[in-house]
C-alpha cells in the first residue's frame, strides 16, 4: 500500500483505497495493529477486484444501518470490518488467512457493540 496523509480523516485514523492507505496522523504507520487491520482491508479489497469490495461494502453498511439504525453498530457489523476488527491484533493473520476468509464473518457480531 502507498500511504498517504489526508487532512479530510476526521472521524477516522485511516481508510484503505487500494491501492493507497490514507491516514490522517503518519504515525498510526508505526502502529502494527492499525496496520494489520489495514492490510486485511487491502486484500479483501484484491480479492473481490476493488469495485466490488465496495459495492459489497455499500450494501452491507445500508443493510445493517436499516438493521440497528445506528452508524456505529452498522458500520461495525460490516463484514469485512468484523474480520479486521476480530483479527487485527494476530499479526499473523494474513500469513494463515484463506481466500475469501470474511465470509466466516457473516453472523458474528462485534465484540464491543
């Protein structure tokens, strides 16, 4: 990924546009937990050729918007972010994880909700 710093991350320490890694402070890049979450965002991203991670992404959040009526709970419950927040701290989990591992994901709620 291309880091890259963005003044317009307000609510967010940093977002994935494959191919580039906004951030809105450069030094979340020395955080390995923020970056493993990251990267499992990018490969997810590969995986489903970037336009339709997004499309999935999109649907996913209005879905569970219309679920909780909550952003926060909506957002969390996306399933490509239950994966990266569930496995955000096993730095190995990229090493292990299999091809179109979020599907696992579907009917897990976060933890913090």
């Amino acid at each position: 990924m291309i880091p890259l710093k963005s003044k317009y991350l307000k609510k967010y320490s940093g977002m994935t546009l494959w191919p580039f890694l906004l951030v809105s402070n450069k030094s979340k890049l020395t955080d390995a937990v923020f970056m493993n979450h990251e990267n499992i965002h990018a490969v997810q991203q590969k995986e489903l050729l970037v336009v339709f991670f997004y499309l999935w992404y999109g649907l996913d959040y209005l879905f569970n918007l219309m679920r909780y009526m909550n952003h926060h709970k909506a957002y969390r419950n996306i399933v490509f972010e239950r994966e990266a927040y569930l496995n955000e701290s096993n730095l190995d989990y990229l090493k292990e994880r299999k091809l179109l591992s979020f599907f696992k994901f579907y009917g897990k709620k976060y933890a913090h909700e």
